[in-house]
C-alpha cells in the first residue's frame, strides 16, 4: 500500500513540475517576444523582391548602432529635412509603420543619379543586388540638394522596389530620426518556401 501511494505521490510532483516547466517557459517566451522579437507583416510592394507582401518576418527590438543595409521597420511620424538655408526641418509625416533599407547613417553622404539610376556613397556606387529596378525616381525631398551628408542622428533610407517605394527622397518622409527606428527585421518565417535570415 505505502508503495502505491509512494508512487501516486512521485508521479503527482512529477505532473506539478512539468506544469511548472511548461509554464515557465511560456512565460519566458512571452516575455523574449514582447521586448526583444516581434512579429510583422509586410504590406505594400516598396521592398520588393526581397520582401514580398504577406511575408511574416521576425523584427528585433534590440536594435544598437544602425547601420547601412540594414532591413529596419520604422516609425514615419514626422519627416525631416532642409529649410533653403541648409537647416534641419521636421513637418509631420505619414505617421504609419513602414519597413525600408537603410542606405546611408549620419556622417555619410549619399548621392543619387537619377538618369543612370546609381547610388553612390561616400564617393563609392552601391553594389545593389537586392534591388528590383535602378533608382529613377526622385521624389522632390532633397531635389538639388545632392551629394547630401546625413546629419548627425539620423539615416537615408530607400526601399529596394525604388520606383514604387515612398522613402527618403520624399517630403513625407525624409531623413528618419534614430529614435524612430523601431527595429531591425532579421528572418522571415512565412512563406515557408522563402522561410530564413535577412540579416
């Protein structure tokens, strides 16, 4: 008898603790998916080939310096960019969460070709693969500014469908602030045939 109930009363703490773990672990993954990986799904055409829309991708929120070709999902709050006497200017933006590529960080400078459709910076022209067309289109943010040097806290982004892709060359968007950088988006989980990293 006492072996009997030995073996209910084992067998019930095993069941708590695997209660327990199971618990635990959800809690954890919770936790790892409220503040550090986020699920986001593309809309739009703007990124192009390379994401597509309907792409689930995993966004880190742990996110340090940004840095050029960087895939990041931004707050479009506000666009910032120059007055006629070269200063910084902030107008409400488009004020949606949109998803780009980073193409030059503060202190770079970046210039646009638009009748050969070439983006050089810091003198250098982009080995663009991830591209769907050449850059031809200039949407009025910074028409006759170029070459122009990212100032200090902020980036140049462009999505790499860049004819159908509202970015930084517009005056809707601008050049993005750091702070609203919202994260850096690493893998794609759906589709399953296009499933991996893009980091």
């Amino acid at each position: 008898m006492k072996n009997r109930e030995q073996r209910l009363t084992d067998t019930t703490r095993e069941i708590f603790a695997l209660i327990e773990t199971i618990l635990v672990s959800l809690f954890i993954a919770c936790l790892v998916f409220t503040y550090i990986f986020r699920l986001a799904t593309i809309k739009g055409e703007s990124m192009c080939n390379t994401l597509q829309p309907g792409d689930r991708v995993v966004f880190t929120t742990w996110y340090g310096e940004p840095e050029q070709g960087d895939i990041v999902i931004i707050n479009a709050d506000q666009s910032v960019t120059f007055t006629e006497n070269g200063e910084i200017s902030s107008r409400p933006g488009i004020e949606k969460t949109i998803v780009k590529r980073i193409i030059a960080v503060e202190g770079q400078t970046i210039d646009i070709n638009f009748v050969r459709g070439m983006v050089t910076v810091d003198g250098k022209m982009l080995d663009e693969k991830y591209i769907k067309e050449l850059t031809h289109t200039d949407g009025g943010a910074f028409t006759g500014m170029y070459p122009l040097t990212v100032p200090e806290g902020y980036v140049f982004v462009m999505g790499d469908n860049r004819n159908r892709s509202k970015d930084s060359r517009y005056i809707d968007i601008g050049l993005v602030p750091e702070d609203d950088i919202v994260g850096e988006v690493i893998f794609r989980v759906l589709p399953l045939n296009r499933l991996g990293s893009l980091a």
